[in-house]
C-alpha cells in the first residue's frame, strides 16, 4: 500500500506519520513530493510505484468496510477496461458519524462541469433488469475514490500533467474512459465512507476560479469538442484564459526559435488575409495592461537574461 505524504499540508505529521505506518500490519510506503504538487501529480507519482495489476485512489478521509474490496477487484478481473467506484457513503465532519448513501444516484456535470449527483435514470434501471446490485454505468465519477487496471491508466494516458492542484481530474478521468473504449461503474456491493467538509482545507495559487476554469478548460477543449461551446458560454471567464495562454504561447514559441537554434522566416511568395480590427473585441480581467504586461513579464524572465532591465525600465508596472 503507498501513502502520499503532501508536506505541505500535513508536514506537521512528520516522524509521527512514519512511526505510525511502520505498525500497520499491511506493508505501507510513504512518498513525499519535494514541493507542493497538488492532488493530480501527486497522485501520478503514486501511480509509478504501483507494482500490482490494480491502482486504487481512495482520498485520505475514508474508512473503507468489512467487503468493499472484492466487488471492485471483481468487476476489473472480468473486463480490465472497466473503471469502478464504491458507493461513497457519508462521514459527519463534525462526529464522525457514518451514514450508509443512496443507491439510486449516479454522477454527471452541469455546464460549469462541475460534479453533480443525480438520480439514476429508468432506462438504466431497465438495463440491469430492476436489479439494484448489479453495476451502475455512470457517466462521471466523483474522482475520490476508484480503481483501474494499472495497464489500462497508462494506455489512457494517466491524468492530464497540465492540470493543477485540485477540480477537474474526476471529469476529465471520466470522458477519458467513455471516449477511449472503457467502461465507467458504481459497485453497489461496495461501500467506503469519506468525510465530506463544509470548505475546502486548501490554498490556491492565483484564487480557486483561476485554478478549476484552468481545468476545466483543458477539460472543454480536449474533450467536448463543438459542446465546448456551453461551457465557455457559462463561463467566458474560461474563456479569456484560453486566449492568454494562446498569446503567451506565439510569443514564447517565437523566442523558442531563434534561442534553440531554430530560424524564422517570412515567406514573400505566400499570402494570408488578416483582418485587422481598431480595437480588441475581449476584455482582460483586471484590465489589459495588467495581462500584457504579466506574459511580456514571463517572456523577459525566462529568455532576455541581463537584457530583460531594459524591459522593465521602459515598463516599471
């Protein structure tokens, strides 16, 4: 079994956590990011230590029951393609006690994507017969808990390393498997506890919108094709994020060129129409000088050595 030790949030344990797992009468190591890596790389680097045939995600608050295994360990052996996850019941933050979750609800998203539970339809009611142990086919997962054959999570192609911190990973994972020939299921035999919190115990860089539409966004654009578009018309915030990174990106990747021993050419026989506007037609969060001058910033740190003073003299904002 691995634990992921993430120092930044539970460096206190320290000695203590070690001390107490080397008493647990299963074989457990402790792995330990050397910076704050939030939750998907963390869980990325667990995955490379795996030497069984099956990864399990369980988050840290959980309590898992007499049986829970053998239902999820089950369902892989007989299709490894197969993705499953227990019945989340719930754990009272405040007393700790367990209260035994509904059957009847699986996972799906709004156009924020964010992760709702719903009720389970009558046409999937129908498909396993009104039997109410079989599996549940779900469109998405809460992402907390589950497990996959270990071959499979890489041929998928693991979780997505541009994602960060926390919010998306359980979506993204989701259409992952639907959409590269997989199956995605709720074990009704299989229940593990978590304790849900009122807020989040975490910090995020830059404020939590800009880190889950960062997210989502890779989500949108890798996954949903034309459907994209709802997203980015509830969110248009997501939006501009896309449209800095593009602008970040064309400028890096013409300093790339020349720096990495590339060359950058203009072609005189080849002509492009452009329409050019008298004023930008998207608005910057925070106004546009403060985004222009955030990625000139990026660019003159990385690539203009000495040179970047004269940048920041001509630009002291």
């Amino acid at each position: 079994m691995l634990i992921l030790r993430l120092h930044f949030i539970v460096d206190h344990l320290g000695r203590q956590l070690e001390e107490y797992v080397a008493t647990l009468p299963v074989k457990t190591k402790v792995l330990r990011t050397e910076k704050r890596s939030g939750l998907i790389r963390a869980r990325l680097l667990g995955a490379k230590h795996v030497t069984g045939k099956v990864i399990l995600f369980l988050d840290a608050h959980c309590e898992c029951t007499e049986g829970w295994l053998e239902p999820l360990l089950s369902r892989i052996a007989m299709d490894r393609r197969t993705v499953v996850c227990p019945i989340i019941d719930v754990i009272s933050d405040d007393t700790f006690e367990y209260i035994a979750a509904s059957d009847m609800t699986w996972g799906g998203f709004n156009w924020k994507l964010n992760f709702r539970w719903y009720r389970v339809p009558q046409r999937e009611m129908e498909r396993r017969g009104g039997d109410r142990t079989s599996p549940l086919r779900t469109p998405t997962m809460a992402g907390g808990l589950f497990a996959i054959d270990r071959d499979y999570f890489y041929e998928l192609g693991a979780y997505d390393e541009g994602m960060d911190i926390w919010g998306g990973e359980n979506l993204e994972m989701s259409f992952r498997v639907w959409q590269c020939g997989g199956v995605l299921e709720i074990i009704p035999c299989s229940h593990v506890g978590h304790v849900f919190r009122d807020k989040s115990p975490y910090t995020f860089p830059g404020g939590v919108s800009r880190i889950v539409l960062h997210n989502a966004a890779r989500v949108a654009e890798v996954w949903m094709d034309e459907w994209r578009d709802f997203y980015y018309a509830m969110n248009p915030a997501a939006a501009l994020l896309i449209i800095k990174a593009v602008v970040l990106f064309a400028n890096q990747l013409m300093i790339d060129v020349w720096m990495c021993g590339g060359r950058l050419e203009i072609s005189t026989c080849s002509h492009v129409g452009h329409v050019f506007r008298k004023s930008t037609p998207y608005s910057f969060p925070g106004g546009t000088s403060k985004i222009v001058n955030h990625n000139n910033a990026r660019l003159a740190e990385v690539w203009l050595d000495e040179w970047k003073e004269f940048y920041y003299a001509i630009n002291p904002g």
